[in-house]
C-alpha cells in the first residue's frame, strides 16, 4: 500500500509502505475511504515538535472494514466505520466512565494517511453505519472521527448550555466545528475570534453571531464589551498557544468554565490567577468515542455538516501539497481520497 511519511520539517513524502495486517485477535484493518490532515500534524510539520525518526503520519479517518481479528464481533467486513484517533475498548472502567481517550488500552492513531490501516481495539473504537453512506457524507463523518468530536467536547468542558454564551478562540476546523457544537448545545450568542475572512464567513454559516478580529488583551476587552463587562459563560480553546489560553481564561467570566482542546505547546497557568478568577477549567484528548453514536447521526439526518471545513480535497498522492496548503493558511483542512 501506499501512504504519507515525514522525515523532516516540511518534508512529507508519499511512500510504498508494507500492508498492515491483523497482530491481535482485537484488531481489525479498513480500507481507507477518506483521511485529511489535521492542524496538529502541522506542530512537527513546522519543526515545533521533534521528529526523531522518519515515521508514518495521520489520526482521522474513515473506511471499510477489510479484515477482523478472532475477537472482533461487533463489525464486519464491507461495513462502513467510523472511529477515533484514540482507540478504546470501550469496556474498561476509564471507558465505563465515558473517558474513552483515557481508555487503559489506549493508542493513539498514528498511520491513517494511508490506504489500509490497522484498527487496535477495533470491537470497542469503530462505530458502523446503518448501511454504506452516500460519499457526500463522507467529510462529515471523518469531520466527527476528530475535529468535530473535539469541538463537541470543547462545548461540554465549557459547560455551554441552553441560552450560553460562548466565546471560541481559534477559527481552524476545532474551533470552527466549537461553533457547530455550541448552537447545537443552544447557545444564543457565538463570539468567535477571528481575522480570516473566508473562516468567518463559514462560522456564521455554522452559527456565530459575533466575530472579534482583536487579539489578546485586546480581544478580551471586545469580549467583555460584548458581555456586560463580565467575560462569556464558556469559552472553548482550540488552538493550544499560550497566548490562547491567556485570553481564553481572561474571556471566561467569574463562574464561567474554559474548556481546552487545543494542544498545549508551552502554556502555563498561574495557579493564583486561577484560584482568584473563579473560572473551571478541563481540557484534554476529546473522549469522541462516547459522542460517535450522536453525532452520526446528527450528520446522517442532515442537522450538521461539518464537512464544510474540508476546503481542500486532493488525491492521497499529493498528501505533501495538503500539508503545504494548511502550513500557508491556503487551505482550512486538506480532505485525502485514496
Ligand atoms: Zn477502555
């Protein structure tokens, strides 16, 4: 088979790989129907997280199951699945308490730019549709297997609620699925934080009342001028700088909560700020095990699209031009049809 492999900063190569086959009786391999590049794949793209050595690339995707190990029941081959970027058994008491990205079986994906790939965990990690969906929902549903999952769980940790208000620092395909899931959630007002034309206009199609293109100590006055002088009921952070954060905990009203997904690189808080600000605070890898059943079906029944944040798709073969695209801003997220 065939798929991406980076050597370097910048250097994403499409390569002849061997197939992946089954280890574990809990294995399962699909046949890749799409995969995308995600904005952390740019952290050790642009040299900001090491590269030891050349290794395979991509955690999001969506395919047919190809083959399943002994103690796969739950799917089969030809089904079209769904799954995370963390596997999960589903059964462990992490799991049971609805953690599944801290599941005691763990592994995070780590090979899905590629045309087959091996599935740990697969009774517990891959959701199957009905029947095969038509390929027009196909970005959706791999927009649910990541992005959109993340989103949905930067909602929740902010405790958005009917009639919120909430703030989303960051307007990359996390935040601007955040926007999807807090009106989803029934937030009346959506300020989201922006200075990119084209990703505003797709956050008022998704749901945004609001948009600040302030940074900073800045854009938090504009919050607070939005909000009564007080900062938003829930902020979602989802892009992981420390300069994001600060104004994520700085938009978040007293009693109000932020909840992180972006992936922290170099944030720190100051516990005494925090104990005096009253904000809550949780973040981490989205369990988007737990909300796959739920947001399948919110994208098969035509509710949500969040596919829409896919503005690039190319053949997997120019997976390297995908990551160039996203590096430059050219593109929101890069979709790769194998
Ligand atoms: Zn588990």
């Amino acid at each position: 088979m065939r798929g991406a492999v980076i050597y370097a900063p910048r250097d994403v190569r499409f390569e002849n790989l061997d197939d992946p086959k089954i280890l574990q009786p809990t294995d399962a391999v699909i046949r890749t129907a799409a995969t995308c590049v995600c904005g952390s794949d740019l952290w050790p793209y642009r040299g900001l997280e090491p590269i030891d050595e050349a290794h395979p690339m991509g955690h999001e995707y969506v395919g047919f199951v190809e083959e399943v190990g002994s103690e796969v029941t739950s799917v089969e081959p030809g089904q079209f699945v769904v799954g995370s970027f963390a596997t999960s058994d589903n059964t462990c008491a992490n799991c049971r308490n609805g953690w599944q990205s801290n599941c005691l079986n763990r592994e995070f994906m780590s090979t899905c730019q590629a045309d087959y790939v091996r599935i740990p965990q697969a009774q517990g990690t891959l959701v199957a549709t009905d029947e095969v969906p038509d390929e027009e929902f196909w970005p959706s549903l791999l927009a649910v297997s990541d992005v959109m999952g993340t989103g949905w769980y930067a909602a929740l940790a902010a405790e958005v609620k009917p009639g919120s208000t909430a703030v989303v620092v960051g307007d990359g395909a996390v935040g601007l699925c955040g926007v999807i899931a807090a009106k989803e959630l029934g937030a009346e007002r959506i300020i989201v934080m922006s200075r990119h034309e084209p990703r505003q206009r797709l956050a008022r199609e998704f749901g945004a009342t609001d948009i600040i293109t302030e940074r900073g100590e800045e854009g938090v006055a504009r919050v607070k001028d939005l909000t009564d002088g007080i900062g938003a009921d829930a902020v979602l952070e989802c892009v992981g700088t420390a300069q994001a954060m600060q104004q994520a905990l700085h938009a978040a009203r007293p009693g109000g909560n932020v909840g992180f997904v972006g992936v922290p690189h170099e944030v720190a808080i100051d516990g005494q700020e925090l104990f005096f600000s009253h904000v809550g605070l949780r973040g981490g890898p989205a369990p988007v095990r737990r909300y796959l059943p739920d947001l399948i079906e919110r994208v098969m029944t035509g509710r949500i699209d969040p596919g829409k944040v896919f503005d690039l798709v190319l053949p997997l073969e120019q997976v390297a031009e995908g990551y160039r695209a996203m590096d430059e801003r050219r593109a929101i997220k890069t979709l790769l049809k194998p």
